[in-house]
C-alpha cells in the first residue's frame, strides 16, 4: 500500500468497509458505428478507478467493470473488462445481487447505432444519417432491483447540477448522488483533481473541495461511513 493511501486509510476509523462485498463501473463505455468508427465519450476512469482502490484498501472485496481506459488496475481487485453500454449492463446485472455496496461511476452511453456496419462506411458525397436507440439504463435498473444494496449513482454535469443531481437521485432510487461539474477542464474527466457534491434522500449534500482524485475517493467513503454506520 502506498503511503498516502495508508494514511487516508487510516483516517476512516471504523471498520464499516471491511468484507463488504462492492461492485464499482468505471470508464466509458463504446459504441460501433463500423469497425473503424465509433460514439464514446470524454470519461478517463480515474474517479471510478481511485474509489475501487480505496475500498480495496480499507478491506473491501471489490468488484470493478471497467470500460475501455489507459489506467493500470488496483491490486487486489477482481477486474471485468467491458466495450459497451450492453456488456456493462450484462455484467453487473450477472453480479449486483451479491453486492452490498454499488458505485455507479462509469459514463455510460446513452444511445447506440442500430445497425452497426459489418465493413467501413466509405467516403460519399452528401451528409449521412446514423440512426441511434438508448441503451439500458443501468442506474435505473439497479435502483428497481436492488434490496438492502446501498447505490452510489454519480452526475457528471455542465450546468444546473444540483438540481439535476437531485432529480436523478429520486428518479432512480438512489441512495446518494455523486455531482460533479465537468464543464470545468481543471478538474474534468481526464484530469487527476475533481470537486463533488454528495446529494442524500434527506434533502441534504456535503461538498468536497477540489482535490486528487485518489484524496477525494477516501473522503467519500468517510462520509458514507458517517451516514450508513449508525
């Protein structure tokens, strides 16, 4: 264990973490247009990937389904390597009923092309039409299957935020939404810092500074640790 994340560790006192069983989605997710092209999106998986280490390392046994990302994986960490909205979906729904815990933090695609090309589209005169149909919407699922699962959704937004955080929590019954405002490159999806809101069913949030993302997946889980073990 590196240093700073013992240190972290060591702030979070209880050991409410320790054997939990959690499911964390990182990364994008990949949408085929034809083998050349393809619809993603700007998610690095950095969030999601420093939150699975820092459970990881507060005793958690973590599960992390991961789109496609240029991160080394934690240690320790049961990994399952996905493309698309489709596979993600697949994945947890095969393994969230095990869970006790699910941080929802992968940018998943909304929308996909219907008919993804089996050869590349060639070059042609004129504008051209891609038809595209909304993908499963994990979240949601998750928020109207789960049982005592506790669910971590998170908003990656540009404006509006707490007002979209909150209707995304009601609406998908989540337990806690995560908010961050994206629209801002210095903490963004591919830099190392972020600043996020947590929204509670309660009507309440706490804000977190901006921070390294490593820093800020510890303070999270500290307060969730306030919140849940009581």
């Amino acid at each position: 264990i590196d240093r700073q994340g013992q240190k972290n560790a060591e702030k979070i006192q209880s050991a409410y973490f320790r054997d939990k069983k959690v499911l964390v989605t990182a990364g994008p997710t990949i949408e085929t247009i034809d083998p050349v092209r393809f619809v993603s999106n700007r998610a690095s998986g950095k969030m999601g990937y420093a939150i699975a280490e820092a459970l990881q390392k507060l005793g958690a046994e973590v599960t992390l389904v991961t789109g496609p990302t240029s991160i080394e994986a934690p240690r320790h960490v049961e990994v399952v390597q996905v493309t698309t909205a489709e596979d993600m979906f697949q994945a947890v729904r095969q393994r969230f009923k095990q869970q006790d815990i699910i941080f929802k933090t992968a940018a998943v695609s909304d929308y996909t092309p219907v008919d993804p090309l089996p050869h590349k589209m060639k070059k042609q005169n004129g504008d051209v039409t891609v038809t595209f149909k909304r993908t499963q919407d994990i979240l949601k699922y998750l928020g109207e299957h789960k049982t005592t699962q506790k669910l971590v959704g998170f908003a990656a937004e540009t404006q509006n935020m707490e007002s979209y955080a909150q209707d995304k929590l009601a609406r998908k019954n989540a337990d806690v939404i995560i908010a961050n405002n994206v629209g801002d490159t210095s903490i963004g999806f591919s830099s190392d810092n972020n600043e996020v809101s947590l929204y509670f069913k309660d009507g309440t949030f706490e804000t977190l500074q901006k921070g390294p993302k490593k820093k800020l997946a510890f303070q999270i889980l500290s307060i969730l640790e306030s919140r849940w073990d009581v």
